[in-house]
C-alpha cells in the first residue's frame, strides 16, 4: 500500500516555503490574478517588519528600535512594570545612589492593541503589469504603512509621546545637551540610554555644528529620525529593556473603499492594516527632552 503522509507533509513544506520567499506584493498581485478587486491576502507576519528595501537606507523606522514582542507566537497575557516612588513612601536603603531600588512594581493586562492603517490609490490598469504591481505594493503602500506605523508608536493614542510618565527635561544642566544629560541620567537609574528619536532637520543641525550624533553612535545608540517628533524636541531612553512593542504578528492588504477625504479623485483603493501598541516598563529610564 502506498503510503501518502510523507507526500502531504512534503507538499505543505513546498507550499509553506513558497510563500515565504514571496514577497507581500507579489502574494497580493497573485490573489488579484484570481479574485480582481475582491483580492484580499492576510499575512502570518507583520508585513512592516518584513520588507527590506532593494537599496542601501541609513534611516530606520521606529519599530527597529524597540523590543518586538509577537503576541500570535507568544502567548503572555501580562507585562510588568515599575513606577517612581511615591510621596510619603518610607525610606530605601541605598536609594540616594541606586535609584530604582524605590520603585514600586506591578503587573498589567496587555492593553488592547493599536490598528494601523494605510491607504494607496491604484492608477487604472496597473494591477495588469504584475511586477509594477508588486512594487507599488511593496515600496507605496508598504512604505506609508511604516509611516502611519511611526505615528501609532509615537505620536497617536497611546503613542510614547503621549505616555504621561515620561518626565519631561528642558535644562542641560552641567551637560553640553540635553541629550547627554538625560543619557546620564537614564544610568543614574541603572538603564543604558541606547535609544533616541528626533527629528531629522535636529539631526542634521546638529552633524553640521559638531560632533553629537557621531558620538552618541559610537557610544551605541540606536538613533531614528522621523518627522513625528517636533523640531526641538527628542526622546531619550533604555529601549532595550524598558519598552516593548507587543505585536499581532498578522497584518492584512485588501481592495476597499476609503473614508472620504482620503484621496481628491473616486478610484481603485488598497489599504493594509497591522496591529501592535507600545508599552513603558521602566517609564524613570525615558525622557522627552527639548533640543
């Protein structure tokens, strides 16, 4: 008797491997191949973190610089996290050196997570060229989805930015920067400061005035630039172990109809969706700190 098991699970392997050398246009142009505007593709990945461009960037999205936590292969369900002291709270020992020994701790639920989305308008008769397609899809709506993404992280609801216990740091003190200050004091907790975020007219104003950014580099930080912080400010923090970004590990690209407003003419649409948030675990290690 013939024996098929090995056949089927050999064929799934094929199957499986396939699509993940596919990239997420070239799997979307092939639904549409089939289903025309009806085409619909969810992925098993966060699309946003799968796609690396064909050339050379020295510029990185926000995502890159958080611990990514995906939920759909991670099952937690809860988070610690610390808080400062608060007033009236009894003495520590050896709290006036190693600050973070007067923190309290506590456990919480993952917070709902964020939707994400971003919109493409498709010229007619583009889908009928699958390679232009597939780029669209990949380096368009893709790119804009990483854009909407670095709101979400950032600048929208429960973006970092808008997280309250943050402090904020106007003063450089002793320090040439602010930036250098709030590096120092982030380890005066006990963190690294391997992380900030500013915008690039901050970034580039300072390249041209010394040597700050080719320091801070050198030094291990993880720099990103992106217009969703405000000129003449930036956030400082331990990325590395006092955040995370908790991921769906799913994403979706689709044929829909767009709110009104989004684009100035009727046509074909295509959105994609991801679904993440970020969470604060040690909110003493990070500082939004004007420039």
């Amino acid at each position: 008797m013939l024996k098929t098991d090995g056949i089927k699970e050999t064929l799934a392997q094929v199957v499986s491997d396939r699509k993940q050398e596919l990239s997420p246009g070239r799997m979307f142009v092939e639904c549409c191949t089939n289903k025309g505007l009806d085409a619909s593709v969810e992925y098993e990945v966060t699309i946003t973190d799968t796609l690396t461009s064909s050339r050379r960037k020295s510029r990185y999205p926000a995502r890159n610089i958080f611990k990514a936590i995906d939920l759909s292969r991670d099952p937690r369900q809860f988070y610690w996290h610390e808080s400062p002291p608060e007033p009236g709270d009894a003495p520590i020992d050896g709290a006036d050196v190693r600050r973070e020994l007067a923190s309290r701790f506590h456990k919480s639920p993952i917070p709902e997570l964020l939707t994400t989305t971003a919109w493409v308008q498709v010229p007619p008769g583009l889908w009928e060229d699958p390679e232009t397609f597939e780029s669209f899809i990949n380096y368009r709506l893709i790119v804009r989805l990483c854009t909407a993404e670095n709101h979400t992280i950032l600048s929208g609801e429960g973006g970092l930015l808008n997280m309250p216990g943050i402090a904020r740091m106007t003063d450089p003190g002793p320090f040439a920067s602010t930036i250098l200050r709030a590096c120092n004091e982030v380890e005066q907790m006990g963190g690294t400061a391997d992380g900030l975020i500013l915008n690039p007219v901050d970034y580039y104003r300072a390249m041209g005035s010394g040597t700050l950014m080719t320091d801070l580099e050198q030094n291990g930080v993880f720099i990103v630039r992106t217009r969703l912080v405000e000129p003449g400010s930036a956030i400082v923090g331990d990325f590395g172990h006092g955040a995370q970004l908790f991921d769906a590990g799913r994403s979706v690209i689709q044929f829909a109809e767009p709110p009104p407003g989004t684009f100035a003419e009727p046509g074909p649409a295509i959105m994609a969706e991801i679904y993440e948030r970020v969470v604060v675990n040690l909110p003493t290690n990070f500082f939004l700190v004007t420039v």
